[in-house]
C-alpha cells in the first residue's frame, strides 16, 4: 500500500529511485576500564582514528572536482583543521590518564562538554559551530568503533539513482550525494533555510527535509517518489502513480527547455511595462547560473555562506576574492552584496539540534547587522572588501534586517571611514556606491519613507518580514500554519513599503521567495512592485507569468482588495487574479 509522508519540500523537482537509508546517529559509546599497563595501546587506538579520520576526509576532499566552489570546499578543510586541534587529540588522553577510561568514552565525554560549550554561548557566530564538533567527533567515534564510514561518504558506493534517506545531512554530504548519482534526499530533521538545503538547492537536488521517522517509515530499496515542490514522499507506490510523477517529472523537464526560449526575451508586462528581473545567489556555484539565467544583475548575495563551516571568520582577501568573481560573472550589471547575516536560522548548518532550538527567541536576538555592530571584526573586513569591489564593476552593499535608522546610519559611518582610508592611500573604490537595506521588520516597513530618504535602495525580505509580522519563527513547525504571505496585514506591509519607496524615488525590490514563487507574481505587480529578485531556477517561470500579465486590472483589483475587511477577499485575491 502507498504511504505518504510530508515534510518541507526545500528543493523543486521530482525524483524517482529506490530508497537507501543511511543510520549515522546510533552510535552506542560504553564506558570500560583501561589499566595502565594497556593505557599506550588506548592512546595509539585514538591516534589511528583520528589518521583514519583525516584519511577520509583528505580522500573526500580529492574527489570533489576542480571547479567546485570554495565555500563548499571550505566545509571539509574546515573539519581536517579541527582533527588537529589540541581540543579532540589531546584533551581526551588527557581524559584517559585521568579515568583510566577507553578512547571512546573520553572522546564522548570531550565531545559533550565541547558541546555544552557551543549550546551555552551567546555569540551566535561560534555556535554555528557545534554542528562541525559533532560531525567531526563522531567521525572519529565511526572510526574507533570500527563502524564504516556512511555509504555515501566511500569512493566505491554506487549510490546511483538512489534516494538517500538520513536523520539529518551535512552541507558537505549534500555535496557529495550529487557528485555520487544520487536522484534526492528525504531527512528527518532540518528546515528550508539550513544550509543543507540552500545548497541542495543550488545543485538542483529534489529533497525533502523534516520528516519524522522517515527511516523507520521507508524500507530500503523500497521505490520512492520525492516530490520537492510539495514537501510530499511516497513510498511503495503503485504503478499507476509512478507513471503520473514519471510524467510530471517529464513535463517539468519538457517546461524547462520551452522556458530557456524566454532567456534572451526583455523581462516586461503584456502591456509593455518592464519589470526588473534580478538573481538571488547563495553560493559560489550559483554565479555562473544565475548569468546563465539571463538575470539582468544579482538583486542579493548572502555572504553569510562564506563565513559557515570554518575557524575564523573570511578575511578582507578572501571576500574581495569572491566578490571579484561575481562581479566578473556580471560584468556591466549591478550586484548587490548583502553583508553576512548570521545568526537566528543561518546558525543551524545541518538541521534542528534540541539544545539549540531550546534557544530563548533566537529569531528576535544578534544577528544580521545587529552581530555585525557588534562584533565588527566580523563586519569590518567584509565592509573593506565590498568597498574595494566597487572599483571592479557595479557594486552595491545591502544591510540585512534594520529595524532602526541608526544601525544604516552606523555602518553607512564605518563604510565612509573606510573610503576616506582609501582615498588617502590611493586604493581604488567607487566613492558613488549604492548603498541599501532590507525591509525585513514591520517597524522599518512602518518607517519606510524615513529608510528611503536615507538609503540609496531598498528590498523586501518577505522570509522575515512574514515570520516578524506574524509573530512566529519561521523554523518553528507548530507554527508554521501562520507563515502566510496572504495575510491581509502582510499585503498591506508590502504595498506600504512599496508606496514610501515610489514616493521618495527610491529604488524597490523584493528578494524573499515570495518574489520568486509565480502564484503570487500578479499579486505582486498589482501591490505595485517592479523589480523581483529570484532564484536563478525561478527566474524564467516569472518572466513568463510576466509576460501573460496586464497590469492594469490587475492594479485595480488589488487596490480594491486591500481596503477590504473581509479576509475571504483576500484569500480569494489569487483565484481572482487567475
Ligand atoms: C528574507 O528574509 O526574505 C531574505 C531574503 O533574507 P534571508 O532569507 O536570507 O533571511
Ligand atoms: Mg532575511
């Protein structure tokens, strides 16, 4: 019989394989005694495991192809530099002379005090890095244990056409599964905005994340259906619906090459109204797509990849580096640099943990340019880089989730420090570079007039701005019923922004993926927007909806909608906009 289980669909796109489920958290560490006369063999047990671990990783490392792009690189030296850090080869023997204690448990009892560590920080940058101490420590656990190393991990595995099913994935395993043949994932754990599925994402992996006791549901070599769009899996299916995704699977792929016509086409309404089609990108590997796309400039880059997964935060090189190429991606168009945004959901690289989720309101604490205030070792080098970026094309530098006027006046402050540096020393920059914010607050959404006559542009993030609006996080699956981009009083948020921006001739985007997502692309043009930044995998599906709109009826019966009282209007506004 066919089961059906739901989770988020975080990439789109359908796959059809057999099931293979990979068990990684069932490691069962016991406690013996080790006599002083076998303490040196114990030692030397941890020292091959550790080498076992960095043979691994090194083999790992070697397979991942040339062009693959630095940040996602970054996330395997990241865990071969912690294999040599004092704190997992040294502290545990300190541990086992202590207790005269076996390798194993004095690496637990290392990995969770470390972990305790992480959970209690307030700095949200450094938590990010309990998932990397929990991945690494338990590589070494796999080895002494003699366990094998996950499926996915062996250069041998034919892993092709499968659909991996686990507890929960690291970015770098993401990675890997697409370079092995994998056809898509379905994890127990984990949101839309971990990093695990951003990148999934940008490789064009379907997946779907969240679903409980997948692995005790499914049956190996079982036939799956992973439908992304829907967040939906199927298990077991019969013949007859096979063929219905076999034929939605193919239809999709049918669509996507009648859409690549549309790529050289100008993005405007069916009556001649253009329309500002931008990118959003979050990896490095998303460039050379999002050009692909035939975006006209990328309308955000969230940096804060850059700073996952690694010891210390980029330096001043490495983000000009980065931003270097994406710039020579774009040429003549505008890029909009977002600085990092660390910190609420950007800090759970590889899914939900519980000490973390305990959390008090990460959502509501430092992050975005609040951590960035605040820790300017993390921002200053970021803000020096995207300065001398601006000399090489057309740079503009966003501000993530402002609530008050002060922190753009701040870092608008530390930003023409930093010009007036380099005027002095000669280093070239573009003294005239935009600099914007994101409207992602309903206090600064309320204020935006204020913002527009202060910033140089502005976008919306509705991700935020929904989940503020409504008062819930947008991690918080209990919930998640409330994120609804139709509430009444989001509409109205975004017309007003819209409105205040137009009013002050400033220059307005959305990049949330509301923007992106072609059910509410009427919507949108009807509350008044022009320039939409998506997804590069969107991009062409919105042009098109674009092309079919005439705006305005479309105006009128949005403006007619949102003085109504009546929440039926509203939710019927997508039905009537057709
Ligand atoms: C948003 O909040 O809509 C947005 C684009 O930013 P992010 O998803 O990176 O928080
Ligand atoms: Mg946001």
């Amino acid at each position: 019989m066919t089961i059906a289980l739901h989770g988020k669909g975080i990439s789109r796109g359908i796959a059809l394989g057999a099931a293979h489920i990979v068990q990684r958290d069932t490691l069962e560490v016991v406690e013996y005694t080790v006599s002083a006369a076998e303490l040196p063999l114990e030692l030397a047990r941890l020292d091959s495991a550790v080498e076992e671990s960095r043979q691994g990783l090194r083999a790992m490392r070697e397979r991942i192809p040339a062009h693959t792009p630095s940040d996602i690189v970054a996330f395997i030296d990241a865990h071969l530099l912690m294999l040599d850090d004092p704190h997992l080869t040294e502290e545990p023997k300190r541990l086992m002379h202590e207790r005269g204690c076996n390798a194993e448990w004095a690496l637990k009892l290392q990995r969770d005090a470390l972990i305790s560590v992480f959970d209690s920080m307030d700095d949200a940058y450094l938590r990010t890095r309990r998932d990397d101490v929990d991945h690494v420590f338990n590589r070494v656990l796999r080895a002494l244990l003699n366990h094998a190393p996950a499926r996915h991990e062996g250069g041998e595995a034919n892993l092709e056409g499968l659909i991996l099913i686990a507890d929960d994935l690291s970015p770098a395993d993401a990675l890997l599964m697409q370079q092995h043949g994998i056809a898509g994932f379905i994890t127990e754990y984990g949101g839309p905005t971990s990093h695990t599925a951003i990148i999934a994402r940008s490789l064009g992996l379907p997946g779907v994340v969240g679903v409980p006791h997948a692995r005790r549901y499914l049956r190996e070599g079982e036939a799956l259906i992973v439908d992304g769009d829907e967040g939906l899996v199927l298990g077991d299916a019969d013949q007859r619906i096979l063929e219905h995704y076999r034929a939605r699977r193919d239809e999709r792929q049918k669509k996507v090459s009648r859409l690549a016509r549309l790529k050289r086409a100008p993005a405007m309404t069916a009556d001649g109204v253009p329309i500002e089609l931008l990118a959003n990108v979050d990896l490095e590997s998303d460039f050379e797509l999002a050009k692909a796309s035939g975006a006209r400039g990328v309308g955000l880059y969230r940096t804060e990849f850059l700073y996952m997964n690694r010891l210390d935060p980029p330096s001043e090189e490495e983000h000009l580096a980065v931003y270097g190429r994406l710039v020579e991606a774009f040429r003549q168009q505008p890029v909009t640099i977002r600085t990092m945004d660390i910190g609420a959901d950007k800090q759970t690289g590889a899914g939900v943990s519980s000490s973390r989720a305990n959390t008090v309101n990460p959502a509501l604490g430092m992050r975005a340019v609040r951590l960035g205030l605040k820790e300017p070792e993390l921002l200053v080098p970021q803000l020096r880089a995207i300065v001398r970026a601006s000399a090489l094309g057309q740079v503009r530098l966003m501000i993530p989730m402002l609530s008050d006027l002060d922190e753009a006046a701040q870092v608008t402050h530390l930003i023409r420090g930093i010009q007036a540096e380099f005027t002095r020393l000669g280093v070239p920059h573009d003294p005239a570079m935009p600099i914007g914010g994101m409207l992602e607050v309903p206090a600064a959404v309320m204020f935006a007039d204020g913002f527009a006559r202060a910033l140089d542009f502005l976008s919306i993030g509705t991700n935020d701005l929904i989940q503020y609006a409504v008062a819930i996080d947008r991690v918080n699956e209990e919930v998640s019923y409330l994120y609804d981009p139709l509430n009444p009083g989001v509409l109205r948020l975004i017309e007003l922004a819209i409105r205040h921006a137009d009013a002050a001739d400033c220059p307005i985007a959305m990049c949330g993926e509301m923007a992106g997502d072609v059910r509410y692309t009427r919507l949108l043009l009807g509350l008044g927007l022009r320039a939409f930044s998506v997804h590069p995998s969107l991009l062409l599906e919105v042009k098109q909806v674009l092309a079919e709109t005439e705006l305005q009826p479309v105006r009128r019966l949005v403006a007619k909608t949102l003085k109504s009282t009546d929440p039926a209007r509203y939710r019927e506004l997508l039905t009537a906009l057709g």
